[in-house]
C-alpha cells in the first residue's frame, strides 16, 4: 500500500511538473509566434506594393509607407503611394482552413496579388493553391461587380473554371485534379470579398 502512494504521489509530482513546463514555454514562445506572424502579414503586404526593406527596416518601413484601417471585422492595409489595399482572408477548404493575404488594387476590383500563408490541402493536389504558378492565375483578373448570386449564397465575383478556353475577365482555369479545392477557394474569396467591399465601402 505505502509502495502504491508512493507511485501515485510520483505521477501526479512528475504531472505537475510537467505542465509547468508545458505551460512556461508556451508563454515564453506565445509573444515570438505572434511577433512572426505579424512580420509575414507586413512582408506579403509590402512585397505586393513593391516596397523595398529589410528585415531590421521591416516595422519602421511598414509604419511609413502603409496605412492601417479598421472597418466592420476587417482590417486594410493602405499602400500610401498606389492605394492598393490588402486585408487577410480565411475559409474551409477541403481538409482545413486555407488563410492569406488578398491585395487589390485602388479600383478595390482588380486583382493585385494573392497569398496563401496557410492551408492543409493534399500536397501536389489542392495544396497547389499555395504555389507562386497558381496563385499569379488572379494577378489581373477584374471582379464582376454585377454578378449573379451562386450556390452557396454570395455573387460569382471571381469565377474558377474547369480550365476552358474562353474565360472572361472575371474567370481563371481551376487546379487540374483539384476540382474540389478550387470550388472551396472560389467560396472562400467571394465570400469574404463580399463582406470586405461592404465593411470597405462603410469605413
């Protein structure tokens, strides 16, 4: 019995501990996790401006060359030189959620730059969608303002297609073997496009 206690004053000491632990690293790392991850929003932002930094000039040049505007649920980043505006994106795609960056230009209409800084898509499949070739498919697209509602509840304002050969303005060939991960990106990009040019238009 006295063996037992033993045994199980051991466990619950080596617990505690360990949770301790646990917890003391994630504090420690918590305040570098999001100091990243807010340099990787400002170094997408600036690269689709074109604006030239440094990693010890990254925060400072940011703060001097781009304005920050809250609006609804959604915040703009401005390009004080071309008025471009960015704002991040987030949905579900087929087997996780796909976030990034969208940058349109000043006619908040045309496509600027797309990034995917986050996705769980099958690798050579839908997680194309992340790749530089896929992604300079929008660079240019202009968005259908006057669009027809579709399935899924808002407007078709950017199209993605099963790779024909006409598209419009507002249309790009889908993901060749990735119907389905391009189905939920279109999803994902006119549906917070839809609430983005509202909060945008509100500001």
């Amino acid at each position: 019995m006295k063996e037992y206690l033993k045994m199980i004053v051991f466990v619950l000491v080596m617990g505690i501990v360990t949770s301790g632990v646990l917890i003391g690293m994630d504090q420690l790392t918590a305040d570098r996790i999001a100091a990243n991850e807010s340099a990787e929003i400002k170094t997408t932002i600036m690269d689709a401006y074109g604006i030239a930094y440094t990693t010890v000039t990254l925060h400072d040049v940011f703060a001097t060359s781009v304005d920050v505007v809250t609006s609804g649920d959604f915040t703009f980043y401005v390009d004080k030189t071309s008025g471009a505006v960015s704002y991040e994106f987030l949905g579900g795609g087929v087997w996780g959620p796909i976030s990034g960056i969208i940058t349109l230009e000043s006619d908040f209409r045309t496509i600027r730059q797309i990034k995917v800084l986050d996705q769980e898509e099958t690798p050579g499949l839908g997680g194309r969608i992340a790749e530089p070739d896929i992604l300079g498919r929008f660079v240019g697209i202009v968005l259908n303002l006057s669009a027809d509602q579709g399935s899924y509840g808002s407007p078709r304002y950017l199209e993605i297609n099963k790779n024909t050969s006409d598209n419009a303005a507002n249309e790009i060939d889908a993901i060749a073997g990735a119907t389905r991960t391009s189905e939920r990106f279109e999803v994902i990009f006119n549906t917070t496009y839809e609430a983005a040019r509202a909060a945008w238009d509100a500001r």
